[in-house]
C-alpha cells in the first residue's frame, strides 16, 4: 500500500439489515396478499357447500323417483286428486342438520290436461285426437333451506299395464273468470274441488283459471272452491247451474264458473241533530247491475257476503225522511273488502221529539240554551226524569222564570229545541207541541200561561223566520201536585224550511203566569214533542170563467190560480236518466201541430211546467248536453204529469257524481279540454254518458266560483259507476 492512501473500509455482507419503511412495505403487502385471497377461499367453501345441498338434493330426487317405479300403476297418486293413489304430496328430511321439502305432482298425460307424451295421442296412442290419459307424469320438486329459489326439479313418466287401458273414461274442465268490477287484484285464482256424495272430494291441486280432473268415474259433480283464498263462486252461477258438471264416460264436461272476492258493508246511522245511533233503521241494497233488491232487517247494519258491484242504498227508519244513494260502488277501495258508510238522518216533523243534551239522558246536567230536537224513535229512552238544570235548582225537569213574550232573550227565561234540515223539509198540516209541565213547586192553585214559536233560522240562530206560533192560558194550571200534558196549537202549517236552516221551538214563560214554571222532557213518561200532523181535507173550489179565461179560486186562504184560455191544463214533465235519477237542467221541448212550441230547462227536481191544451196530443222530448240518449214521447194531454225517460247509448257508460252541495258539477275528457258544466239536482247530484275512458271531474262553488275535489273516475262501458267529490263550498 503507498503512503498516503486511505482504504475504504467494507462492511461485511452478513451484518446488513431492514429499515423500517422496508419492514412496513413487506407487512403491508403481505396484509394484501392475504385479504385478496379470503374472497376466493370463501367462495371456492361456498361452492363446495352448495355443490354438497345440490347432490343430496339430487340424491333424494332420484331415490323418490325409483321408490315410484317400484310401485304399481294404481298406487301413484295423491290422495283426493287424479289420479287417486297413496303417495304423500310433501314431507321434510332432515340430512346433516339442513331441512330439505320434498313436493309431489302426478297428472295424467292427456289432451285435457295439456301433457302429452307423444303428438295427437296423450294415451300413448299416435293418429287420433282422444281423450286418453293412460301415462302418469311424476315432477319430484327437492327445496333445500337456504336454497327456495333454486329448487332441484326431476321429472318421470309412469306407463300403464298396457297401452289405451282408460278408453271411454269421463273427463271434468272447469274455467275460471274474476268478476272484479272495479280494479284487477293481484291475488291467484283459487283452487277448485269436485264432489259426487257419497264418493270423496276430488281436489285439482293447482290454482289456475282452467282446472281439470281426468279419469273420473262418471257422475253429476259440483264444482267448490278447495280453500278458496278468499274466493266464492258468483251467486248468478250458483243459480244457474253452472256449478254442476255432468260427467259421462267417453267425453269431457266442461263449464265457465265467476269467481269473486266478498265485501263488507258496514254502516253506521247517526241523527243529524243530536249525532245518538239510529240503532232500529233498516237497510235495503239494489244491485244496479243485476237489478235485485234485497231490504235487510231493523238494526242489521253490518252486511257481509256482498257481490262487488254497484248499489242503490237505501235507509230508512221510525221519525226520519228516507236517506237515499243513487249509486255507491261497494268497496271502493278494492281490493280492500271493507266498506264503511256513515249516515245523517233528518227527522221528520210529525214526531220531533223535545231532548235533553246528551240524549237520552244519563246524569243530572247543567242548563243548554238550545237543546236538540228530533225523531230518533231508536234510541232506548230514559226511564227516570233527571235534573236538566243543576245549576238553577235541585229539582228534576227544567226550570224556566216568568218572562216577557216570545222576543225573550234571556237564557233562564226562555227555551229553545233545534233541530238541523240536510235537505229541504215541507210542512203540510196542523202544528201542535205537546208539553208536560208543572207550575213551580207543585203548586196546584195558580194560573199558567206558556208562549211557543216555531221557527226557521239559519245554524247560528239568527235570522229567524216565523212560521208559527201560540199559547196556552190555564188556571189553574195544575190539576194535581204532580205533572200535567198539554196540547198547544200552533195552528195550519203549510211551509218549506230549505236545506242547510234550523227548524227551532222556542217556549217561554208568559208575564201573567201566576210562577215560575218546571218542564218535563225525553223520558218514556214524559214524552213532549211537536207534531205536524197531516193536511186537513181539501178545502172547497169555486171555479169562474171571464172573457175565456178560467180562474179556479181556493178557499181556506190558499191560492189563486188562472189558467190561459183554450181549456188548457198544467202538466208537469219530470226528467229522469238510467239509473231513475231526476237530471236538473235538462231540456224539455214540447211540439204540436198548431200550439206552441214550448221550451225550457227543468228544476233541481227535475220538473218543468207547460199549459196544454186539453185533449190533445203533443210530443214531448227530453235531452241533455252530457251524453244522455233523448226520449221522446206522445203526450196525450188528460193527466197532469208525465215521465221523460233518458236513455243510454249502446256501448256507453254513466257516471253518477255526488257531494254538489251549493256547487255544480264538472267534467272533462282531459286537462286540455274545458269543462263540461251539470247542475246539481236536490240530493246535490248529476249523472253523465259517455264512452268508456277516463275523465276529470269536479265541482265549483256557487258561492266564489271556487273549483274543488278534482280527480280521476273511469266509465265503463254499458257499466254504471260513481263517484263523491269531496270539498267544502261556502
């Protein structure tokens, strides 16, 4: 080595090392490699998991199928089907802790069940069309748990003895049709069975709109739902007979069966005025479709069983006007099976019985300045009068202080019983209020005097009409120290109280009664009420003739009445449409060779008015601008009214809208197009035709012009449907 020079010094080899960021590198992939590699152990463990389900399944398949080929022909078959044989349909086994379910289905090979082993011949039997159904087909179906989508499925064919063994054998088909009117449900057909007593029942197994049952012995079979999943055969099919299948050897029954799912009416019934239960009113539904009635008993307010279709509901009870609804799809809301229906009813003025708040009583109350007024003749009454006026004193009944007259504004002087009118009420006859009462105390010596009014007011009970009034003035008033019945007259009643008003009795104390005065009320003792009784005979008619005109005049104080000359007569056309509904604004045109003609458009009765000549024939012709197929009609001019029937085009389809109260109905075939406009007739009803389709409706306030309730109905054709618009208009 020369002087001066430095060696490098080398390290040996053996004494190298890792860094850390070399060490961290290495474990990082490392960590990587390993977690790459689970995924595919884990599949390649799934695999092998399932291939083990898939060969035991098979593996139980198999053993099924050549258990089967060991039996006699006669032996494969399910118990209750056809064909008929000992095998059970299904059964779990358990292998290596995992549940498999093994299913069974064995048809015959045949022209009437689809399954054929060769072309023309399901008997086996090649060149003729036939019946036969010799060969047995066996599908053996193994669902593994954890694997129900994925079921492994053997199929097997079973020879007979001999080939053409079941010649002349009788066949059953039945096929199927859902009557759903309103809505396609989604729910599968049901399964059918067939039973020939005293043989067994014969199930198809299968749920399908065509079902059959080959190789049976021949018989008259009824056809019944096995199970039935909600389904009952249509009543209509019942009746006919098309339930029975009459089954002959070397041929095939068939028959077409309406299958439906039930719906349930339940209804309530409720006093429009004092909201109790109409508990004893009487149901009767119409089937538009079918035409059918059938009136239900008093009380019978749930209703189950019910054909899907659209009713006529009618409900009626004891002391109320008729509820009626032209046209109600039951259900709506299909294919939910439940329909509720809640009902108002107005009280009629020939029994309005004088209530206590709540009715009928059940406790001591404190004084109400109006009380409820009604015909609820259902309603279990009170037995026992109670104090309906705690805070004025401890006695039973009411206690009203002397007052003024019938201008008494004082609530402790004066008492008023309401009753709200849904649709406009006509009295016609003698009003009278029959009261029980006593002076105060008993009191048997002094002189009574009570003031009555009846009323027409609006729901606030102000502007308020006058329709009639009386008193009574007795002394003394008591003819005993306990409660007296007094009839009050008010006198002859001939008064409409329109829809939406209050008709109201106000009784007051008069000034000249000698005390204070008690009242009894809404108990089966104490019934006080006000009756408007029925019109008292017609009154006389002086009849006068004057320069050709004729004038009829009334006496009683009624009415006065000309007629043009010419012997002319009034006769009255009501417009009606399909479904006997009066139609509002429809056009009335009446011809005749010399007289007139006469026009115009009828009122929400349905009803216009023209003078005609005595004796002669005119024609009368009724229309509408909503579809309605006019009637025309002779009018032999004799009678004072006449029916103008609309009709409905083949093919087309009405809609009955409901819920116009002040309002007017609209429709339209799209948004794009305007609105058609239909009146509202006195039940606040319209119908139009059209051709089948969707359509908006909806209706518009008469009051602020405001448009509510639109949606979307659908018209079927030759069909009648409804529908309720919803919305309030001021």
């Amino acid at each position: 080595m020369a002087s001066g020079t430095v060696e490098p010094r080398v390290r040996p080899r053996s004494d190298d090392g890792f860094t850390i960021i070399e060490a961290l590198v290495a474990v990082t992939i490392l960590a990587i490699g390993i977690v790459l590699s689970i995924r595919p152990v884990m599949t390649a463990l799934q695999a092998v998991s399932d291939s083990r389900v898939i060969s035991v399944s098979e593996n139980l398949a198999q053993a099924e199928i050549e258990v089967i080929h060991s039996l006699n022909y006669d032996q494969i078959g399910l118990p209750g089907r056809t064909p008929e044989g000992s095998l059970v349909e299904n059964r779990e086994i358990n292998v290596a802790g995992r549940r498999y379910v093994l299913d069974l289905d064995i048809q015959y090979a045949g022209s009437i069940t689809g399954l054929s082993v060769i072309p023309q011949g399901g008997d086996g039997v090649e060149g003729s069309f036939d019946y036969g159904v010799d060969y047995k087909i066996v599908k053996v179906t193994v669902t593994a748990d954890g694997r129900e989508s994925d079921p492994i499925v053997m199929e097997t064919i079973i020879a007979p003895s001999r080939v053409g063994q079941h010649e002349g054998i009788a066949n059953a088909k039945v096929h199927l049709a859902a009557h759903e009117p309103f809505a396609v449900s989604n729910f599968d057909l049901p399964k059918l069975k067939i039973h020939a007593p005293p043989a067994a029942e014969i199930r198809s197994g299968i749920a399908a709109d065509e079902q059959s049952w080959p190789a049976i012995p021949p018989a008259t079979y009824t056809v019944l739902t096995d199970g039935g999943n909600g389904w009952i055969i249509h009543p209509d099919d019942v009746v006919s007979g098309l339930d029975l299948l009459v089954v002959t050897a070397g041929s095939i029954a068939e028959t077409t069966l309406r299958v439906y799912r039930p719906a349930t009416l339940e209804l309530e019934v409720f006093d429009i005025d004092s909201l109790q239960p109409v508990s004893c009113s009487s149901l009767t539904l119409t089937n538009l479709d079918l035409e059918t009635s059938v009136a239900y008993s008093p009380g019978e307010h749930t209703i189950t069983g019910l054909l899907p279709e659209t009713y006529g509901v009618v409900v009626t009870a004891p002391g109320y006007l008729d509820w009626t609804l032209v046209s109600l799809n039951i259900p709506a809301a299909y294919p939910d099976p439940n329909h509720q229906l809640t009902v108002y009813m107005q009280g009629l003025p020939s029994g309005n019985y004088l209530h206590n708040d709540p009715t009928p009583p059940v406790g001591d109350t404190n004084a109400h300045a109006v009380l409820p007024m009604g015909g609820n003749a259902c309603a279990t009454p009170a037995t026992t009068l109670l104090n309906y006026d705690q805070d004025r004193d401890g006695f039973d009944g009411l206690l009203l202080a002397k007052g003024i007259d019938l201008g008494e504004t004082d609530p402790t002087k004066h008492q008023i019983w309401s009753q709200s009118v849904s649709q406009a009420l006509e009295l016609d006859g003698d009003a009278t209020i029959n009261l029980w009462s006593s002076m105060k105390d008993f009191e048997t010596t002094k002189r009574g005097v009570v003031l009555a009014a009846l009323l027409d007011c609006d729901t606030g009970g102000s502007g308020c009409v006058t329709i009639a009034s009386g008193s009574l003035d007795v002394t003394p008033w008591n003819t005993g120290a306990t409660w007296v019945e007094r009839t009050m007259n008010l006198g002859l009643v001939d008064y409409t109280v329109a829809a939406g008003r209050t008709l109201r009795v106000k009784i007051v104390v008069g000034a000249e009664s000698g005390d204070d005065m008690w009242f009894a009320y809404d108990t089966t003792s104490y019934s006080s009420l006000l009756t408007i009784g029925t019109p008292p005979p017609p009154p006389t008619t002086t009849t006068t003739t004057s320069g050709g005109s004729t004038t009829t005049t009334t006496t009683g104080g009624s009415t006065t009445t000309t007629v043009p000359p010419g012997n002319r007569i009034a006769v009255e056309f009501t417009v009606i449409d399909n479904r006997n509904m009066v139609v509002a604004g429809a056009h009335v045109d009446v011809t005749h060779a010399s007289d007139g003609p006469f026009s115009g458009i009828t009122d929400a009765y349905g009803r216009i008015t023209f003078n005609l000549l005595d004796g002669e024939q005119y024609t009368a012709v009724g229309s509408t601008d909503w579809g309605h197929g006019p009637d025309s009609d002779p009018v032999n001019v004799g009678g004072s009214i006449d029916d103008l029937e609309l009709s409905r085009p083949s093919g087309m389809g009405t809609m009955t809208l409901s819920g116009g109260i002040d309002a007017e109905f609209l429709y339209r075939a799209s948004s794009s197009n305007p609105w058609t406009v239909m009146p509202a007739n006195f039940a606040d009803q319209a119908s139009f035709v059209d051709f089948g389709g969707w359509f908006e409706v909806a209706k518009r306030c008469l009051g602020n012009g405001e448009v509510e309730g639109i949606k979307s109905v659908k018209i079927g054709k030759d069909k009648n449907r409804s529908a309720s618009i919803s919305g309030w208009c001021p």
